[in-house]
C-alpha cells in the first residue's frame, strides 16, 4: 500500500494501483476502513456460529466412517454405498456427508487400487542448421520443408556404432556443408 500511496501523486490512483497489480477500488476501501476505525472503533470479533442443528453427533461420525473403511464398501464409491444401505433399509446420511467425513479423516482419494504410470522424458531436438532438426538421442535426421540431408550421414552409413557417435558428436560441435537433394532446392 506504501507504493500506492507514492506513486498516486505523480501517474494517478488507477495508474499506480495496475502498476503494482492491485484493483483501483482498494485504495478507496482502505481509506473507509480507516476512517470508520476512527469513528467507531477496532470492528467487534463475529461470535462463534453455533452448530448445525441436523449436523451428525461423533458418536454417529464413527459408525458412518466404520461403515465406509468396512470390508464390504473398501473399494466402494460413497454413492454407491448409500444406494446399498437405502436398498438394505439403512441410512447413516447423505452422500455429501459421507464425502465430507472422508475428506476430513484423509480418505477422500481414489480408494481403489492404481496403476503408476512411468515417467518419460521429453526427446530434446538440437538444431544443426536452419530448417534441419536431428534428434540428439538417436540421430535421427528430421527432414523438413526444403528435404536436406547432411553429408556426414551419407559418409557414416557404413561406420560402427561407436564411430558414427564419435563423429555425431564431433559434426554436432560443427556442422558441415549442406547437400539438398531435392530438385526444387537447386
């Protein structure tokens, strides 16, 4: 708020408030504030809301959370546990209620048993020269628009692996003259 109130007198109100990303109404909001805690006094604490009237004793809390971690409805959605125990002529609450008591007793996960997938990184793809990409985990050349092809892999066909990532490695560091095959290139 220091900065709004530095940078009001020489760009204006709404000027500094976007400058420093806060809305234009807040300097005027602070300044009422302040004026009504001048009047009135600090504001009084707000009293504590009493509980729902229909809001489920703990003694109630245990058996529903007993019936949901039970054996039977382990691996079972909240909804479909209520519509079982409707079926069977039982109700223990809502399908909210059974939710929000999941979530507060750290159960509110997916309760069914799944399957980790492996994390893969990203292929990286180095740039040679413009308009040529290869793929620098493999080496393989990415023809693009103009279809060129370097000389080194014409001259590396017949190499060891060992020494095609020798010279990979050395023609990476500095490419050499580009050949085009495509007719329309010369």
């Amino acid at each position: 708020m220091a900065g709004v109130h530095q940078l009001t007198p020489v760009v204006g109100n709404a000027a500094a408030c976007h400058a420093l990303g806060l809305w234009r109404g807040t300097l005027a909001r602070g300044r009422a504030r302040s004026r009504r805690a001048a009047l009135l006094g600090p504001p009084a604490p707000r009293p504590a809301l009493p509980p729902p009237p229909l809001a489920l004793t703990p003694c109630e809390q245990q058996v529903l959370l007993g019936t949901l971690n039970s054996e039977r409805f382990v691996d079972t959605a909240p909804a479909a546990v209520h519509a079982t125990l409707l079926d069977e002529g039982h109700y223990l609450g809502s399908v909210r209620t059974m939710y929000r008591l999941l979530a507060a007793n750290g159960g509110c996960h997916e309760r069914r048993n799944q399957r980790r997938h492996a994390v893969y990184s990203k292929p990286e793809l180095l740039a040679v020269a413009p308009n040529f990409e290869m793929e620098s985990a493999v080496g393989l050349l990415l023809l693009k628009s103009a279809q060129f092809v370097t000389e080194w892999f014409l001259s590396n066909q017949n190499l060891s692996e060992e020494e095609q990532e020798g010279n990979l490695l050395h023609d990476l560091r500095a490419p050499r003259r580009m050949t085009c095959f495509d007719e329309s290139c010369r």
